[in-house]
C-alpha cells in the first residue's frame, strides 16, 4: 500500500480496507435479517407462556413437525410445484401483457387512449370478483387460475412501463427523431431501457400480487397447491398447516423479491443512484 493511498483512506477520501469491506458485506446479509428474527423469537416466546392458546397461535415447533409431516407424504412438496408453475406460467404471461400495453400507452397517445382507463378500472376491481367470471370465461381447470395470476400481474407492470416511459426524457427521443432511427428502435433502445428501472420496480410489485392471486386461484377445484392445503387446513382447523402455508408464502415473497434484486443490481450496474447511508 502506496503512503498517498494510506493517507487518503485516513482522510476518508479513499474505499474502505479489504477487512472493512467484509465487514460491510455481513453486515449487509445479517442487518435485514434481525427483525424477522425478532418476529420469530416474540412468536415462541409468546406461544411458549401460554398468553394464546396453541389452537389460535401453534409453536414455531408445531408449525415445522406439520411441514415435516406434509414432506413425508409428499404433499408439500407437490404442492410447491404446482404453485411454483402456476405462478410463473401467470407472471409470464402478465409481465408481457403489461410491457406490450405500457410501451404502446407511453409511445403513443392512441394506445393510451385505448388501454389506459380499461386497465385503470381492472385496478380497482378485487381478485374475488373476477373469480366467477373467470370461471364462465375458462372453466375451473389451469388456464383459469393462470389467467387470473396474470390480470394480477399485468396491471403494475403496465402502470410502472406506462411511468417510466413518459419520465424518460423527451429530448432523448426528439434526438432520434432528427436522426430518423427507426421507431422500433426509439421503443427499445431509448424508452424500454429509460424506462427500466420503473419496469423492475413494478416487478416486484406483481410478483407479491401473483402469490396473493394464487391464494384466490387455489380455493377454486384444485387438488394440489399451497392454496390447497390451506383450504384444507382451514377445514379441518389444522393452525399448525395454516401457519406453515403463510410462513410458505412470506418465504416465496421474499426469495423471489431477492432475485428481482439481483436481477435490478445486474441491468442497472450503470445507474449511480442513492442507496441509503
């Protein structure tokens, strides 16, 4: 190490040592961790005095003898597939309805006349409504709740492309414009990639979506799902099931929220944005 390097990292204008940038990293993997852990240990430690009773409020242990038990016999694992298959078949087909609309909508002003209030109405209309039209529309099989995991989906995604879109600068366009670049190439180059950012954020506020439009799709004729076995559970007041699903479920949520995150830290290494102190 040079002394003008060791003098600049005393006068803090330099990056931190290699020790201190360990230290960084796990502070980064454990900090975000601690309140979900403290979430844990308030559910045992309530559970564990008796202050609820265990048909309201299982154990954390209870909770996983259930998830042992549903492996054992295989549901569980089947369950995750099925879920796992209906949510990504859903998330697809949403993702490129919405990025079809939102590119179109924020091109141009016909689209947006098109689309825009039938997609601002479907915002407001809940997953439960739409069931029994779904039902009339695509029976009660598996493009019926894959449809209505993508409904889920296409809205946020259309709504952050529609933004991020008319944010982009408009001299960038105007630009090629005068240059007479292609539109298709305007639409890609210039305003899908401006719009990115917003894109990925929208992202992840569909993913959370989807698990909870998976929830309503599985009530209805299905043999095999998380959604499933909560039903079951509910109808056989098995808590222990119950709470194993929900705990499924923020667990999903928050792995596929995490690659979206990677996938954010991959196509915006460009972007030089704030990140917190």
């Amino acid at each position: 190490m040079s002394a003008e390097t060791e003098t600049l990292r005393q006068a803090g204008f330099a990056g931190p040592s290699p020790r201190g940038r360990r230290a960084s990293l796990a502070r980064g993997l454990l900090l975000p961790w601690l309140s979900p852990i403290a979430i844990l240990l308030v559910w045992w430690f309530v559970s564990a005095i008796g202050l609820v009773g265990p048909k309201a409020l299982p154990s954390p242990v209870q909770v996983i003898a259930a998830g042992w038990e549903l492996t054992l016999n295989g549901k569980l694992p089947q369950a995750l597939v099925a879920s796992l298959a209906r949510v990504l078949a859903g998330t697809l087909l949403g993702v490129a309805l919405g990025l079809a609309a939102g590119l179109l909508a924020g091109y141009y002003r016909v689209a947006q006349i098109a689309v825009d209030k039938p997609l601002q109405m479907l915002r407001a209309v809940p997953f439960n409504a739409l069931v029994p039209l779904f039902i009339v529309a695509f029976g009660i099989g598996e493009w019926m709740k894959v449809s209505l995991i993508a409904v889920g989906v296409l809205v946020p995604i259309y709504l952050n492309t529609f933004a991020g879109v008319r944010n982009v600068d408009s001299k960038l366009v105007e630009v090629g414009l005068v240059y007479r670049v292609p539109r298709r190439l305007i639409a890609t180059k210039i305003l899908f990639l401006g719009a990115l950012p917003s894109i990925l954020t929208g992202l992840r506020f569909s993913l959370a979506i989807a698990w909870i439009a998976l929830v309503t799709s599985e009530t209805v004729n299905a043999n095999a799902g998380i959604g499933f076995i909560l039903a079951q559970a509910q109808r056989f007041v098995r808590t222990d099931q119950v709470f194993l699903c929900i705990v499924i479920y923020a667990l999903l949520g928050i792995l596929t929220d995490y690659l979206v995150r990677l996938l954010e830290g991959r196509l915006l290494a460009w972007r030089n944005s704030y990140d917190g102190r």
